[in-house]
C-alpha cells in the first residue's frame, strides 16, 4: 500500500508505503495508492477506556469485548489503555485485527466504596501494596486504584487510603515496573495521591492551583475523560439523600474546562480518555478531542492527546520506519476541521484497511 498525504504531527507532505504491516518510508515496487491527498495521523488512543465492562454494567462476554474494541477501531482508536476490567482481556492479543490494549488488570478498591463488584475491595487497607503488586504482574504496566469515591457515612467523596499506605503501594508498583493511576474525583484525595508519586490521575475534576502545581512538580500526568465528565448532573440527579455530594459533584462539573485549561496551561501533560465501558459506550474518541480543544487546549494539542503525544507516553511508536503501521487518513486537515475526525477516510491498523468513509474531497 502506498499513500501520499501530510504527516502529523510535522505536517510534512510525505509519501509512504506499508510492508509487512509495517511503515516504510522506501517506495514498495507494485504497492497500490491508497490516496495522493490527505491529512495521516498516527492511530488514535483512548488512554481511558474500558474493554470487558458491558455498557449499563456488569462483565462483558468475549464476544461483547471483541465487538467494543471493533467498535474503538473504526473510530480510529488503535491503541486502547484499559483503566480497569473486570474480564481477562488477554484473549484480544490473539486477535490482530484488533485494537492493541495496555491493560491495567482489576480497579482496587474497598468494600462500599466503589462501583459494585467491578473491582477487587479489599476490607483492610494494609493489603494494598501486596494487591497492587499482584495486579503489576498481571496487566500491562498500568494499575489502577480508586482514590476517591461516595462515602455514605459522610454523605460526600472522600479518600479510600491513607497516604502512607499509598506510598507503600505505589512504590510496590513501580518495583514490579508499572504505573499507578487512580479514579479521583474530589480534592481532598489528590495531595496524598500526588505526594506518594502516582503516574497519572483519571478524572482530576478537584484540581486546584496548588495540586496543579504538584502534578508539575512530580511529572503527574491527567487524563480528564471530559466525556465521562458530562455526565455529573445526572450523578447529582440521582444522589437522592446525598445533597452534599450532589451539589460537589455539579460544582466539579461547572467548572471543569477551568480546571484543564488550567492544568494544560501549568504544563500538566493532558491525555484523552472517554471512559468507555459501562455508562458511556466506545468509539467516542472524536467527542474527546472536541471537548479538550473547548476546555483550551489548541486544535494541534487536543489531537496530539490522542495521538502522537499520547503514543509516546504510552512507549509505542507514531508513524516511523518500521513501526506498525497504525494510521488513520483524513479528507482535511483535522486540526481546521475536528468534525471530520468522526468520519475518517481510512483506518489502517497492521497494514490492514478497516474502515472508509468517502472520497478525498478536502484542499491542501
Ligand atoms: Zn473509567
């Protein structure tokens, strides 16, 4: 396959050629042009998604899986970082028309203080560091822990863990080679998170200036699932006897393009996640890069947190001699037209066309 197009994020006119499922910059004898024009991204990331959670709750059958990461797929979503599944996913690696997955094994949590039975809920918190340690051996190098959640005896968010007990476990992950993420909603659960040097924060609706400035400090990046965002006032909505809650939660809600645009701005690296998987279905990541550009990231930024930033944060290769050839084409340019990433003119996974919406009509 051969294709002629500008090449994010250096928007170079380049001409490529796919070999053996791998890009190459050599012209291929006989490869048949796939387009003369054309924007070509290096495959998108959901760097918060969910594989194996069945959209309304619950496990996902094999079947179910296969047909969400499908699904990730033709939005252009090739490289998915699971936050958490309740299922073994292992399965999927077998499957090379799919999306490649960097698991993060089961969320931790503790009893009543999660979304029911997804996650492993451990009665005492000094089982942290061992469980986190067992869950880093069993994905791949991510963990995922609930840092904040309802506390119904309190009627608000609070912490699940002591901050000495985060320490212990984040060091226990990193021994074992992998990152820590937490599920945080609140304030009050980042400083002991930040402090004990956790890798990124999912959500991080409770930022202030002075946990911005600690994220800066430790290298923390956020990953703010702006789409899961949205749906808060509903959260609130059906809080019922929680009023408390409910009112923090529109709080965190009303004023969470702030809390990006002041993270983006303090030099937090930002990642876009949809949080797909129970109550938001896949293949959103479009939706995603809409809502970073709105919360103040530029158009160029907010696709490269999906993109190519994305890509090397998670230790995998954008558009390069002899890498996967992981792309996906564009009619125009999606950082003028971030509409268009909805609809994209072809997917490419492994060297293999997926999906293909239309001719290329777009002008350079
Ligand atoms: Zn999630």
């Amino acid at each position: 396959m051969h294709l002629r197009g500008v090449v994010l994020p250096d928007a170079d006119v380049r001409d490529l050629w796919v070999r053996d499922g791998l890009v190459s910059f050599e012209p291929v004898p006989g490869a048949e042009t796939l387009c003369r024009t054309g924007w070509i991204v290096p495959g998108l990331v959901d760097a918060h998604c969910h594989v194996g959670i069945r959209y309304g709750g619950g496990d996902e059958d094999h079947a179910g899986a296969i047909a969400q990461a499908e699904t990730e797929r033709d939005a252009g979503a090739l490289l998915l970082r699971d936050a958490g599944s309740p299922i073994d996913t292992r399965f999927i690696d077998d499957h090379h028309d799919l999306p490649k997955i960097i698991r993060a094994g089961r969320h931790i949590a503790r009893p009543r203080r999660y979304i029911r039975e997804l996650g492993i809920e451990l009665d005492d918190e000094r089982d942290l560091p061992e469980i986190v340690a067992e869950q880093a051996r069993f994905g791949d190098g991510w963990v995922k822990i609930v840092g904040d959640w309802i506390d119904r005896s309190v009627g608000d968010l609070r912490p699940l863990w002591s901050d000495a007990i985060l320490k212990e476990a984040i060091d226990a992950a990193h021994a074992n080679g992998a990152r820590v993420t937490a599920h945080v909603f609140g304030e009050d659960a980042l400083p002991g998170l930040i402090d004990a040097g956790i890798d990124c924060l999912e959500h991080g609706t409770g930022l202030t200036d002075e946990t911005i400035e600690m994220m800066v400090e430790h290298g923390t990046a956020l990953v703010p699932t702006l789409v899961n965002i949205d749906t808060f006032p509903e959260i609130a909505d059906s809080a019922g006897k929680f009023p408390t809650y409910a009112a923090h939660m529109r709080d965190l809600h009303r004023r969470v393009k702030q809390t990006v645009a002041n993270a983006h701005e303090a030099g937090v690296p930002i990642f876009a996640g949809t949080d797909a998987g129970g109550s938001i279905r896949h293949g959103r990541i479009a939706e995603e890069i809409a809502a970073l550009g709105a919360a103040g990231l530029s158009a160029h930024d907010a696709l490269g947190a999906a993109s190519w930033n994305a890509r090397s944060w998670l230790g995998r290769p954008s558009i390069e001699a002899g890498a996967p050839a992981d792309f996906v084409v564009y009619q125009e340019d999606p950082r003028v037209n971030p509409e268009i990433l909805a609809t994209p003119y072809a997917v490419i996974l492994r060297g293999r066309l997926f999906q293909r919406h239309g001719p290329i009509t777009g002008h350079r």
